[in-house]
C-alpha cells in the first residue's frame, strides 16, 4: 500500500492533470468516461515501466556465465488494458535461450492474454455467452478480443483441469466421474443472431425455432466418507 503522504501526492497529481478537462467539458458523464479511459492508459503504462524495471535489475544481477542476447518486445491484454514492454533475452551457460523477466514473473510463454484476464474471461464466460463475455472484458479493459478467443480460454481451462493431477486423499470408488448441476444457465438466441454471421445464417436460414446454449459448471470427482454411511463430496473442479 502507498504511505499516506505518497497517496496524497498521487491523487492530487491526478486532480491537477484532469480538473481541466472537467472545466471543459462541464458535464459529469463524460468527464467520467474520459477519466476511466485515461486511468486505464496510465495504468498499462505504469505496468510496462515496472516490468521493464524489473528486467533492467535482472540484467545487473544475471550470473557471470550468461549474456544478454537481444531485446524483445511483447504485448499482453491484462486487466489494466493492453501492455506493452521490452525484456531481455539472455543466453545461458549452455546456451539456451532464457528470458527471465517472463520466467520469474509468470507470464505465460507465447501468451497473448496475462493469466489475471484469462481467468477473468473463463469466469465470466461460465455464466454468460462467449460474445457478451467478449464485449464485457472489452467495457472492462479497453482491449477487444473475438468471441472465439473465448471459447479457446474456455477449452484451454478445461484441458488443464482435466490434466491436473488427482488431488491426494480418497480416490473416486469408481470409473464414472460424478457429475452435478450446481447451477443451470440456458441462452436462448432469437434468428435474428444469423446477421451476426454467415455460419450462423446457413444453420438457421430454414429454422423458425430459437437455438440454446446450455453451460455446466461443476463437476465432483469423487465422494469420501465422513461417518459410517455417509459421504461428503470430494476432489471438487
């Protein structure tokens, strides 16, 4: 947390840089809109000067045996919009390939999403459509992702899961996976959706009904026993 005294400083810096867009504009709605799209462009600055920061620190203390081989440049969508930032790329005693920054801080290899904003998106997208989770986490970060992106955040999660090793305790007393219904979320598209895209409209152009979307959220691996003939549910994904 920020000392006191640095808080105040900050968010006085702050009034002073947007006080005047507030006397310009006289109107509380859009000096709103204009303050959120601001704040969320100074925090993704702020994240990228932290991380580059942070890979500067990590050049200085690398071990003798390695050399930083080039810099490079990636972008991430995050929850504080979209970041972008330079790291070094360090050749290692063996001569791998090694970027650090990304390695000590978690950031996924390859990745175009921080893991903060895929979990962002997988939660959202189990209790509404792929497209209104898109349009969501594009109100929430400024940063546009297709509906399709989250429905392979979406799949990717569920491989994970379903990679995860068996937690330790009491196994499932069975082959069958028990499955339970915790809650039951069903999306009913009119036809008028087929505008939205071809695919849609060659599956639709003949039908008159409504189509569905149908989404289950929690599965039970198993059940362990708590007192003699009863069980508690167990190894919960």
């Amino acid at each position: 947390m920020l000392h006191a005294t640095m808080r105040d400083d900050a968010v006085g810096a702050l009034a002073g840089f947007f006080l005047p867009k507030l006397l310009r504009c006289e109107d509380f709605d859009r000096f709103e809109e204009e303050v959120v799209a601001l704040m969320r462009s100074l925090a993704a600055e702020a994240v990228a000067r932290c991380v580059e920061a942070f890979d500067a620190k990590l050049r200085a203390q690398a071990p003798s045996s390695w050399s930083a081989h080039e810099r490079a440049s990636r972008t991430l969508l995050t929850l504080a919009g979209e970041v972008s930032f330079s790291r070094t790329v360090f050749l290692d005693e063996f001569g791998r390939r090694r970027t650090l920054a990304d390695e000590l801080l978690g950031v996924p290899g390859r990745a175009r999403l921080s893991t903060g904003a895929f979990l962002w998106i997988v939660r959202r997208a189990a209790e509404e459509s792929y497209r209104k989770t898109a349009a969501a986490f594009e109100e929430a970060t400024g940063c546009a992702i297709s509906h399709v992106t989250v429905m392979n955040c979406v799949r990717a999660e569920g491989a994970l899961i379903e990679a995860a090793p068996a937690a330790s305790g009491p196994k499932i007393s069975q082959e069958t996976v028990f499955l339970e219904v915790d809650g039951l979320w069903v999306h009913l598209q009119e036809p008028a959706h087929r505008e939205d895209a071809l695919a849609r409209f060659l599956y639709e152009q003949a039908r008159s009904t409504k189509s569905f979307e149908l989404k289950i959220a929690a599965a039970y691996a198993g059940k362990r026993r708590v007192a003699p003939g009863r069980f508690a549910r167990d190894g919960l994904a």
